[in-house]
C-alpha cells in the first residue's frame, strides 16, 4: 500500500514538475512586466479617446515598444533606455518638422518640397548611420529616429495644415510607449524586489574559480604526477579566460548605470585587473601538463630518429633528464630540490587561497548587507571583523612569501653541495626547471594578492565611512557606447599605425588592402623627414634620409635662388612662388595631415555603413517622393512602403554574418507574426476586447523565446507584425483590403526590406568575417611580434630601469592583443551564421585564437621574469645565441602572419627556434656552471629566475610550433622535397633537425 502511495506521489510530481518549470520562468519580474507592458500598450490604442492623440498609427505603439522601449532587467537599465530613446525621437521628430515646414514654403507636392522630404531623409539616415556604427550605446536611439523620420517624410509633403499633425501624434506614440514600459517594470520591482546588478557577484564567482584552478594546479610545486585528466584542467583555465572577459563586459554595463548602496562600483574595479593578472600567472607557470610527447607540426619519428639522439640537434642540460612530459619514472637524482622547495610553496599557495577567500567574503558582505547599512554600529562592527581578517591574511602571506624567497635564495647551494658530496656532474633534470618556474608564478601571484588586499582593505574603509547614496553615470564616450580598454569595437580607432602596430581594415597601414605605392611611400618618409628637420638645431634622420634632407634643402635653396632671379609677376615668378608655398613646413604638415584624415574616411567602415543606411533608404522610398498621381507613390501608399523601410534599417548591420542571421531570423518571424494575426483576426475580429486578449496572449510565448532563448531577432519580428494586421482594420474600418490581403501586404514588405539589407550587406562594402577574421589574425600575430621584439629590445638596455615610455608601450600592446583576441572570437561566432561558398574551418579558427593566447601569455610571463635574471650570465654573454633565437622567433610569426594576409601556403622549411634554443640553454647552462664554480654562493634568486625564464622559452617554442601546424593546416605547405625525390626520408629529417623546422607533413603527403 505505501508502495502504491509513493508511485503516485512521483508519478505526480512528474506531472507538474513541467508546469513548475513553466512557471519559476514567468514569475519573474521581467517576463511578468513585458507581458504587463503589452497589456497596458493595447489597452489604450483600443480605448479611442486616447488612440485618437496616435492618429491613424496609433497601432504604433506596440511596435515601439517591442523594438526599442523594451522591458529591460532592472530600473537602471530602464531609465537609461528610455532617456536615450526619447531623445532619439525627438531628434527624428525636430528634423523631419524642420524638412516638411521647409517643403511647405515650395507648395503642396511641388518639387522642391519632395526634394527636400528625400533630402533630409536621406541625410538623417547616413548620420544616422554613422552614429550607430561607431556609438554603440545609440544604436536603437538613431534607429528609432530615422523610423519616425521615414513615417513623417513620406506622407503630406508639402501639405502647410500637415506640418504638425504627423509630428504630435508620433511624439504621443514615443512617450506613450516608453512611460507605460517603465511604469510596468515599476509596478513588478513593487511585486518582486530586490537588485539585479551582478558585476560584484560575478568578481566573487571569479575569485573562487581562480582558487579552484591555483588548487587544481598545485601538484606542479612537487613536479608529481596528477590523476586529474588534462581535459579537465584545459576546461577549467577556458573558464577562467572567459571569466575574466565577461568581468570586464560587466562592469563595462553596470559602471553607467544608476544605483543606490554605500559603494560604488569603482571601489572594486582594480580586481578586474588584478584577476587577469593572476590568470596570466597560472597560465604561464602553472598550466596543465600535457599527457603526450608528440611535438605540434614536426615530422613522425622513429625511436631510432628522435630529436634528442640526431647529431644535428645541440646538446641541452636537461635534455637527458627525464621529463613529466614523457611519463617517464621521475629518477630522484636532484630530489633536494624539490623536497627543500615543495613545503614553503604549499604554505604560500594556502596563503594566497586564504586571501582570495577573505577578500570574496569581504566583497561580498559589504555589497550585500544593505539591510543592515542604517545602523551605524552595525556597519561599524562589519567593517572592522572584515578589516581584521584582511590584516591577517596580510601577514599570512607576507611571512610566507618571505620565507619562500629565503628558500629560494639558498636551494641551489644545497643541490650544489650534494652532487658534489655524490661527485656527480651538473646535472640538471626538468623537474628543476618546472619547479622553478611554478615557484617564481606563486611568488608574483602573492605580490598581485598583496595588492587585492590593500584594495579591500580601502573597500572596508569606504563601506565604513560612506552613506547610501545614489550613483549615476557620467556622460562619456564609455557611456554611449565605446568600449574600454580592451574590449570590442568595430574597428581600433581612426588611428594609422607603423608597421607591425595595431590598425584597423580600414586604416592605410603596410597590411591594407588599398596601399600606397613604393614611390608614394618614398615621397611621404622623405616629405615627413624633411618637415621635421626644417626648424633649425633639429638633428638630421639618419641613414639614407640624411642624404634625401641635404638634396630636397639643396634644391629648396635652388628654387629660391630661381625665384628671386625671376621677373615680378611673370610666370616663372608664380609658379616658383606656389612650389615655395607648397614646400614649406607648415604646408607640409598639413599635407601629411590631410592625406591621412582622407584615408581614414575613406577607408572607415562608419562611414561606409553610414553610406549602405542612406543609399538603402533612398532606393526604397524612392516611390513616396513621385508625384502624386504616379503609379509609384499609390502603391506605396497603398501597401505601406514603410515597412519595408523600417524592416531594412533594422536588418541591416555592421557585418554580413550578422546581418544574414538577423535576417533569416526576422523572416520567419514576420512569417509566424502574419500568420498568428490572420488567424487572430478571424476569432476576434474588432472587438476591442479580443484584441487585447489575442495580443497579450501572443506576447507570453514570445517573451519566452526572448528572455529563454537565442534566437531573439525572432521573436521581435513577429511581435512587430502583429499590430500593424491585428489592430489596422479597428483604427481604420474603412480600409480597402481584406485581412488576408493585409496580412499578405505587410508580410510582403516587411521580407522585402530584410532581402533588401541582405543584398546591400553582400554586395556594397561587404564585411565577411571570414575575410575579417584572416586580416585581423595576421595584424594580431604582427602585433605579437612587436610585443616581443618590444621585450627583447628592452632586455638588451645597458640600465636595467625600465623606461615610462617603454613599459607604457608594452602595455599597451598587450592590452590591443586582448582586444584583437576578443574581437576575433566574436567574429568566429558570428562566421558561423554566414553564408560561404568555401567551407569554413570554424575548429581550426578557434584553434588559432587559443594559440595565440598563449603566446600573449607566455610573453607577459617572460616580461615579469626577465626583470630578475641575471644578465651578465644569461643575455650579455650569450649574445650571438639570443639573437639566433630572437631572430628564428620572429621569422616564424613572420611567416603566420603573410601566410595569414596572403592566404598563401607556409614555406617547406623555416629556422628551427627549437634548435636555437637548445643552443641557447646550453650555452647560458654553462655560463652559469662556470659563475657557480667560481663562487659556490653567486647569484641566488635570480638563478632561479633564470631557470624559469628557461623554461618559459621552452613553452613559447612549443606553442610557435602549434602556430605552424595549424596555419599549415590551414594554408598548406610550399613543399619542394617530398618522398617522391630520390632523397630517404630519413636523411631529410635529419637535414632538417640541423637548424632548421619542416612545415611539411608527410602523413598528409
């Protein structure tokens, strides 16, 4: 009997459990304040004294609401969309009154009143345009605009009693739909308070992922073995990345908007930088070891051809050791150091989670004790017990990081004095590398928890001697939309760069497509040179310019010389008088000023899309601006041709993969919303009470696709359809069509408009992102060269102070390599969704994108290292071999990155980095035997940062090679020895190891 009862009792739990799930989705403030919102818009387009204040596009107002007043998440985010919006319209609304009081002076339907509607339509489309391409904040602001504008130009032009009556009802049409959306949200944070801002959440959830990842990773302080597979820690580092990313698009949203607590949200913005660095240093110091040997982009081997045992290949201190890499039994031949520096790391990794834990704890409790901040005692107490354990976790960690670095002052001394004890020679297996290279990433990940530390130290302080205020935005370029710091654009500015700096596609830079001529080019460095130099106690450019200065200044004197022999007023006298003119310093200053704002404009894809929104537009309503009897203008006024308009300017975007999804989207949903009508208005008919209930009911399956779903362009479509079928016949019973024929019509107009923005995105200007994506790879790997060519000019610096400008440099490029990583990862996203005839390698793509990260990566490791090594042992004595190996690195990237612009196949064989920094090791390997023999103490710390750097280097060969195996797969090799030559493959791999790296895969043959 019990049995029975519980089978039934679960047999009912899983009846409702679906309708439990349906409803924790609705009982939510936003979907229950969207559907209210719906409500509310219908109810007064059917109550006719107010739909009269709409005129006859009274149904307008469900339109607007969907498309730009939506119900947005929290009050803040409201308030923001609708300030904007308004004042979008009123834009609109003030320059289209303005274009038909003009075109009421040239008379009714004349034209020059037609001319002016098309003119000032046109023009309020192409800034509109603009606007939207580049402020990315204004986006629905400028398209809200040219939506009014196009209904207000393209009916009663001329007309003098007109003027106002057009512009009044689509300003009852704004506010009515933005006052009633904000009132909804309003009366549901009534019904369902609380806040909904999460950036403070998310640095928690942050903080905790990175100490799952400094625990996941701990084993490598010991150099063991783990029996965690390497696909879970590859997961939980991409967590981490994408964490980090989304912090930044967080607070980049939550920073502008308006908010009521003790603390703002700039009290805590110095974690988002301080956790990209701790990800930085778990990345390049404590990354998961790989489980297999295999070498990326290298030939099979044979056991009897491995690279350790070819002739070719230099000899390398560890290269005998066994490695963790090769599973190999773990030999104890030097376990004094690791025994001697595993204890003190594990007490400082403990250090650093503690600290990481206090500071979540503290952001946590003082964002979220709202209920508590009235009483001052109570704030008191709070803060000082967060104060007190940030101190605590303070001292824990200094005192472990200290005694860490004591540790690591002296651990060679005791290796040293045991293989001596043991008379064996200097022997220095990986374990030592790997371990010393996880102990220097523990050391810097304790110094940027240090920082975390004062922070919330300075956070509990605020949070003490604050009060509840209200925080609102400042008006900026952030604010309406340019992204900060390293986060996505368009485009990287309207900025020309040198060479191997970052440019966008539009930009006249050495990687564009539209470049300069050599000779052009020419004339441009010896016209800059020669205007720099003009002012007097100026050096002279050196080099060949030198020589090009004293020619242009010999025949500069000439001309002068020519000029003052000349006539007055004679030819010869004007035209030597305008080439003075035209070469002075001035003039040339201009000159090279104004050819590069030509270029930048001409070159922008603001413009350029600014120039699509107009040209569409004026294609378009071309019809609504013929005169009145003409077959053109009754046709568009009969089938609405503003709807084709609309649904153009709102298709159409900055990019053709994007586009062709919100298009095919939108189609179907203007499909699904004329269908729904039609069936809606054969139940309801005009009764004005079905057709609020037919409208609000549709809504609760389309809030559901829009707050639930990905596919929100669509959804807003077929919401968009509905009014215009549904609720015309009510406003306008007198209409000539039936409500099949409308609901045809509008269908019709609506998919013309998004074919119309497919064609114009895919045949004028396109932006494909697969073409994007190759640009924007090769100007990135161009911009990874820079940076550690940066690094290295900084290494070889006579002073070991690293100049301002230098640093800001290196910075700088780091945080333009983040943004071109981040944009590019969009772009793959959005590839997918894009129509192409070649097929697209979205795995290899994404593949590129990860490498490359890692070599961003793996150069900030080096950057922070290289400050503490010893450089006399490792950089001045082993010049010629860090040259061999700088140069084989940059050769590499070079050759990714053409075959990345060219779309051209790899050469068969590049200089080996593997083999210049075997040489490399070994020689600074021996230099530091040699300084070690001379005094048993030398050195100290820095050793170990010099066994670090080592290993580091190690990993960036390794992941160069992955760069050239995936651009091989890609691009393919120019092969010239293949196993059809009379050569042996074996003695092409041994030729091969001598210096030298094959892109050819013989597999793949």
């Amino acid at each position: 009997m019990k049995e029975s009862v519980s089978s039934d009792s679960r047999r009912t739990c899983s009846v409702f459990d679906p309708i439990l799930s349906v409803a924790r989705v609705y009982l939510a403030r936003r979907p229950l304040a969207r559907i209210l919102s719906t409500f509310l818009c219908s109810v007064i387009v059917v109550i006719r004294p107010f739909s009269r204040l709409g005129g006859q596009y009274a149904f307008l107002v469900l339109a607007l609401k969907e498309l730009v007043f939506g119900v947005q998440e929290n009050l803040a985010q409201q308030l923001e969309l609708t300030v904007l919006n308004i004042l979008g319209a009123l834009a609109g609304i003030g320059l289209s009154t303005f274009a038909k009081y003009i075109a009421s002076l040239a008379g009714y339907d004349t034209i020059g009143a037609r001319a002016t509607c098309a003119v000032f339509l046109i023009l309020i489309s192409f800034l509109a345009g603009i606007v939207k391409s580049r402020l990315v904040r204004l986006q629905l602001s400028m398209r809200i605009s040219c939506f009014i504008s196009v209904w207000v130009l393209t009916n009663d032009i001329g007309q003098p009693g007109r003027v106002l009556e057009g512009s009044g009802n689509f300003l009852w049409i704004t506010l009515s739909a933005a006052i009633l959306c904000l009132v909804s949200l309003l009366i549901m944070m009534i019904v369902y308070p609380g806040s909904t801002t999460n950036f403070e959440t998310e640095t928690v959830a942050t903080f905790a992922l990175l100490e799952q990842c400094l625990s996941s990773s701990l084993y490598r302080v010991g150099a063991r073995e783990t029996k965690m597979p390497y696909t879970h820690y590859r997961q939980l580092h991409s967590q981490l990345l994408q964490q980090s990313i989304k912090l930044n698009e967080s607070y980049s949203q939550a920073a502008f908007e308006l908010r009521i607590g003790r603390l703002g949200l700039q009290s805590i913005h110095p974690f988002i930088g301080i956790v990209e660095h701790l990800r930085r240093e778990l990345a390049w110091g404590m990354a998961p070891l790989k489980p297999a040997p295999s070498m990326p982009g290298t030939p099979h081997h044979s056991p009897l051809h491995s690279p350790r045992s070819m002739p070719g290949t230099p000899y390398s201190p560890r290269s005998g050791a066994p490695s963790l890499y090769e599973h190999q039994p773990v030999i104890q031949l030097d376990s004094a150091f690791v025994t001697t520096i595993e204890p003190p790391a594990l007490v400082l990794a403990h250090a650093i989670l503690d600290a990481m834990k206090t500071v979540e704890h503290l952001i946590f409790v003082t964002f979220h004790q709202r209920s508590k901040g009235v009483n001052p005692q109570v704030v008191q107490s709070v803060s000082g017990s967060q104060k007190a354990a940030v101190h605590a976790a303070e001292r824990h960690l200094k005192v472990a990081r200290d005694q860490m670095r004591e540790v690591l002052r002296h651990v060679f001394d005791q290796v040293d004095m045991q293989q001596r004890a043991e008379g064996r020679h200097a022997h220095l297996p990986r374990e030592i590398f790997d371990c010393s290279v996880a102990a220097i990433a523990l050391l810097q990940m304790a110094q940027e928890m240090g920082h975390a530390l004062r922070v919330a130290e300075n956070v509990a302080t605020r949070y003490e001697e604050s009060h509840s205020r209200l925080w609102y935005p400042h008006v900026s370029l952030q604010w309406l939309g340019v992204p900060p710091g390293p986060f996505i654009s368009d485009d990287n500015g309207d900025v020309v760069f040198a060479s191997g700096a970052v440019a966008d596609e539009e930009t006249a830079d050495i990687g564009a497509d539209e470049r300069l001529t050599f000779m052009e080019a020419r004339q441009g460095l010896a016209e800059r040179s020669f205007s720099f130099t003009l002012v007097k106690g100026r050096a002279l450019p050196v080099g060949g310019l030198a020589s090009r200065y004293k020619t242009y200044a010999a025949s500069a004197s000439r001309m002068s010389l020519k000029l003052a022999d000349a006539k007055p007023w004679s030819w010869s006298y004007w035209s030597g008088f305008i080439g003075m003119l035209w070469s002075t310093e001035r003039m040339l200053r201009f000159r090279v000023w104004l050819s590069k704002r030509y270029r930048t404009v001409q070159h922008s894809s603001h413009w350029r899309h600014g120039l699509k929104n107009a040209l569409g537009v004026a294609v378009l309503t071309f019809p609504a601006f013929m005169p009145e009897g003409s077959e053109g203008r009754r046709w568009f006024q009969s089938y609405r041709g503003q709807w084709m308009t609309i649904s153009y300017l709102w298709v159409l975007e900055t990019n053709t993969g994007a586009t062709w999804r919100t298009g095919y989207l939108r189609l179907f949903g203007t499909l699904l919303g004329a269908v729904y009508s039609y069936v809606a208005s054969i139940i309801v008919g005009t009764n004005p009470y079905g057709l609020v209930a037919m409208v609000t009911a549709f809504d609760i399956p389309i809030t559901w696709i829009i707050l639930k779903t990905s596919v929100t362009p669509l959804a807003v479509p077929a919401s968009v359809a509905l009014p215009p079928i549904l609720l015309a016949p009510y406003i306008h019973p007198d209409t000539d069509h039936t409500i099949l024929e409308l609901a045809s019509i509008r269908a019709l107009m609506i998919a013309a408009g998004i074919v119309a923005a497919l064609l114009m995105n895919s045949l004028l200007y396109p932006r494909h992102c697969r073409v994007l994506f190759l640009s924007d790879t090769s100007r990135t790997l161009g911009l990874l060269s820079s940076l550690y060519l940066t690094l290295s000019h900084d290494m070889f610096r006579v002073h070991r102070t690293r100049l301002h400008e230098e640093r800001r440099k290196t910075l700088k490029l780091e945080l333009q390599i983040r943004s071109a990583l981040y944009r590019l990862s969009a772009l793959v996203k959005t590839m997918h969704d894009e129509l192409s005839l070649l097929p697209k390698p979205l795995r290899h793509y994404r593949q590129v994108i990860i490498t490359m990260q890692k070599l961003l990566d793996v150069m900030t490791g080096l950057r922070k290292i290289r400050e503490n090594i010893p450089r006399k042992e490792t950089v001045s004595n082993v010049f010629k071999e860090r040259r061999e190996f700088m140069s084989c690195v940059c050769i590499t990237l070079f050759a990714c990155q053409h075959a990345f612009h060219a779309r051209e196949p790899l050469p068969q064989f590049l200089p080996s980095a593997r083999h210049a920094f075997a040489n490399l090791e070994a020689h600074v390997q021996e230099c530091i035997h040699r300084a070690r023999e001379a005094d048993p103490h030398a050195l100290g710390l820095s050793l170990v940062y010099a066994f670090a750097e080592q290993e580091v280097m190690q990993n960036l060969v390794d992941t160069l090679e992955e760069l050239l195996d995936v651009t091989g797969r890609l691009f393919g090799t120019n092969a010239w020895l293949t196993h059809e030559t009379h050569f042996s493959r074996t003695s092409t791999v041994e030729e091969g190891d001598h210096g030298w790296y094959s892109t050819f895969k013989w597999e793949e043959d």
